[in-house]
C-alpha cells in the first residue's frame, strides 16, 4: 500500500493485515521524529484520507519504545521484547 502526499513525507507502511471482521490494519513507521501532539493529528488525517477509500482501515503507529525521561531517571525501566 502507497501513502497518499503529504503522509508519504513522514510515515512508511510497515505492514498491512486483513482480519476476519473486515477491518484492514495498516501499521506504520516515522520517518523522522515527530513531536507527540504533531505525530497523533498526522495519523488522524492520514486515517481519515485512506477511510475515503475503504471505511474499514484502521491506521496504527508502530511501537516507538520508551521515550518516558521521567521513569528513567526514577530507575523504572519497561522490558521490551
């Protein structure tokens, strides 16, 4: 699956999955670091543009880790597998 300009700029497809219900995940990646509040609208709009296409996808920003600055100076740590 292609990404529509101007998402193309900064998300990658990752991978696309088809499940029994119909809904189609379509899981992406940044291309560069976007902040948070950017990142969250971005998706959105990206979500509602491929919805003009097939109201049944679904549009999910891969894991991008433990960014919490906080909880790692508090020595707390999340196990990622």
């Amino acid at each position: 699956m292609e990404l529509p300009k101007p998402f193309s700029d900064f998300f990658e497809v990752r991978n696309v999955t088809k499940r029994d219900d119909g809904l189609v995940y379509v899981n992406v990646d940044s291309l560069r670091s976007i902040p948070a509040s950017d990142r969250g609208r971005l998706l959105l709009d990206l979500e509602d543009k491929l919805c003009l296409e097939d109201p049944q996808i679904r549009v999910w920003h891969a894991s991008i880790g433990d960014k919490n600055s906080l909880r790692k100076l508090r020595g707390i740590s999340l196990d990622q597998k």
